[in-house]
C-alpha cells in the first residue's frame, strides 16, 4: 500500500475530531513529503536529532511533536520549535524543558506520559504520581511549559481486553482532571490498537508502520 492509501484509509476510519500524528521516525524525508502532499501536517519523531535534521528539509509549516524518551540535555535542540512533547515522565524534565523554552520566549506544550503497559521497561507517571502532579504547585510555577493533556501506551499484547482496561483508566484519569484543570489532549493508540484507543476517548493517536509501512 502507498503512503497516500495508508493516509486515506486511516482517515477514513477515525473521526474527524481525532488528531492524526504521523509517526515517521526512521523513514525517509520523501516519505514525509508524500504524506505533507496528501494534507498531513503533524509528524511524530522519536529522535531529537533526526526530527531536527527533517524539519530543515522540509516546509515549515509541518507541526513537529516529539513522541520518543526525552533526555533533559537534549532538550536544547528541540526548544526552539517542537510543538508538543508527549513523553514527559518526570518533573525534573519538566524543568529542563520550561527552562530551554524561557530561552526562546515560548511556552511548549506538553502530555505527561503515564505508564499504564504491564511492562516495566516503558517509561512514565503511574496514574497516582500524575494526580499528585496536579494536585502540587509545580504546573503553575513553571511558566514556560503548558501540560495539556496526557499521553499512554497499552501493552505489548493482543489481549484486545487488556489493552481496553489500560486505554480506560488513562481515561478516567483525563476525565476527573479535566474538571480540575484545562487538559484537552488525551494521546493514546497506535497502528496496532488506535481503534479501541478511540473507543476508549482517545483524541490523538500516534501512527507510524499503518501510514510509511514496517520499520
Ligand atoms: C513508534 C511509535 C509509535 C507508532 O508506532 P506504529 O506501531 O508504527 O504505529 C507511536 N507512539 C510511540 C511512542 C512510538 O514510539
């Protein structure tokens, strides 16, 4: 399947409100181009470096969200331009990102990755970690970082049931922060199970091998 077709039918199966982040970490800068003609604006990368190498090549107004473990030293290359980070697992990268963005005179958009997977090798909050977060002062006192949602990765598994109960609490989380705060942003699916992320409120799911094809 071309990139076009991918784009196509990915489009056509998730409604209209929900954000398509196109995951192109590993592929080409033509590939993105590809997908940039067929109307795709928001890409995903993984890799500082390689996200920062693309976006030179390419238009300027695609929107750059970085998808992958983010490493506090590493948040200088990106500060001046990425537009959100979804992995943000600790309060120390918070800081380290909210002190790069006062350099630019931005306010970069963030997702607090909770850690909802059995795994215990994927990085992120536990869902009690993310309520003590906004329940502190730390949120508001950083003014250069804005946390506009949350960001979840199911397991590793094709226990549709498991994946269903993980999505879920992560939404129940966004649900009773929501009527505490302005979250608007809930990231959650993939090429693999984006359709019960939906299902279950995501409204950004993050697509990479559906789109470009295996990696
Ligand atoms: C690679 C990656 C994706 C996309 O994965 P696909 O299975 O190719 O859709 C989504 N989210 C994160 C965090 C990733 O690292």
């Amino acid at each position: 399947m071309s990139i076009q077709q991918g784009l196509h039918e990915l489009r056509n199966n998730i409604p209209k409100e929900v954000s398509l982040v196109a995951v192109s970490k590993t592929k080409p800068v033509s590939a993105i181009k590809e997908a940039y003609e067929c109307g795709q604006r928001i890409f995903g990368e993984n890799k500082i470096q390689e996200m920062t190498s693309k976006r030179e090549q390419l238009p300027n107004d695609i929107q750059w969200h970085m998808i992958g473990h983010v490493q506090s030293n590493k948040v200088k290359y990106m500060a001046e331009y990425v537009d959100l980070i979804h992995g943000v697992d600790s309060i120390n990268l918070l800081k380290a990102i909210d002190k790069e963005a006062a350099k630019h005179h931005r306010v970069i958009p963030c997702l607090l990755q909770a850690h909802i997977a059995v795994e215990s090798t994927k990085f992120g909050f536990s869902l009690d970690e993310i309520k003590a977060v906004f329940d502190s002062d730390v949120l508001s006192e950083l003014k250069h970082v804005k946390v506009v949602g949350l960001m979840g990765m199911a397991s590793f598994t094709t226990e549709e049931k498991q994946i269903r109960t993980e999505f879920s609490s992560l939404k129940s989380l966004f649900d009773e922060l929501k009527e505490v705060s302005n979250i608007e942003v809930l990231s959650m699916g993939m090429s693999g199970d984006y359709q019960i992320a939906i299902e279950e409120g995501s409204t950004m799911i993050r697509v990479g091998s559906k789109i470009f094809g295996t990696r």
